[in-house]
C-alpha cells in the first residue's frame, strides 16, 4: 500500500526515545508493505512549530492543551507512542495509525 503521509514523533529531546519510535514505526510499515509514509523525530520544545506540517503525531509525553489544540484544529491524528516504545498495547497504536492513513486514502 502506498500513502503520502508525514509523521512525526515526539519526545523531551527528539533523540534516543523518539528515534526509537521512529524506527519501530518503520519497522512495521515495511513489515506490512507500506511506502510513501515519512517518519521524523523532532523534540518537544520545537514540536509546536512544526507539528502543522503533519498528519499524525505520536506522543511520548501525552500533550499539552497547545498542542492537543493544534492536533484538533489541523485535524492531526495524535497517537500513544509509549505503547509502541514499550510493546504494551502497541497494536492499539498502530491500529490507530492505520486508521489514520486509512482515512487519508478516503
């Protein structure tokens, strides 16, 4: 399945938890043969600025108003990146990006 997509993924520094994530995302969309989809780690301090230029965002750190604001307004599917970081529920997270893209697709 091919989507254009951008997501990006949060945490306090965007290095070693984010990056992680990042790379356990990719993970699962080439094990599941999906392309087109851009993955990026950014930390939380820039994450305001930037989030807009997404289509979902996946959370280390659940967020704040502003940024819940932001994902409401710019229709951002935001999604539990510590269950996918902790293998603890992460098939309700990808389930939920899958959704996402699923719905871009619409």
């Amino acid at each position: 399945m091919f989507i254009m997509a951008n997501i990006v993924v949060a945490c306090g520094s965007g290095v070693a938890t984010s990056e992680t994530v990042v790379s356990l995302i990719k993970g699962f969309f080439e094990d599941h043969n999906i392309s087109g989809v851009n993955v990026e780690a950014t930390d939380f301090k820039g994450l305001a600025g930037v989030l807009p230029n997404y289509d979902i965002y996946v959370w280390i750190a659940k967020p704040t108003k502003e940024i819940q604001d932001i994902c409401d307004r710019e229709g951002i599917v935001d999604v539990n990146g510590v269950n996918i970081l902790t293998g603890n529920n992460s098939d309700d997270s990808y389930k939920k990006i899958l959704w996402a893209l699923q719905k871009m697709t619409m």
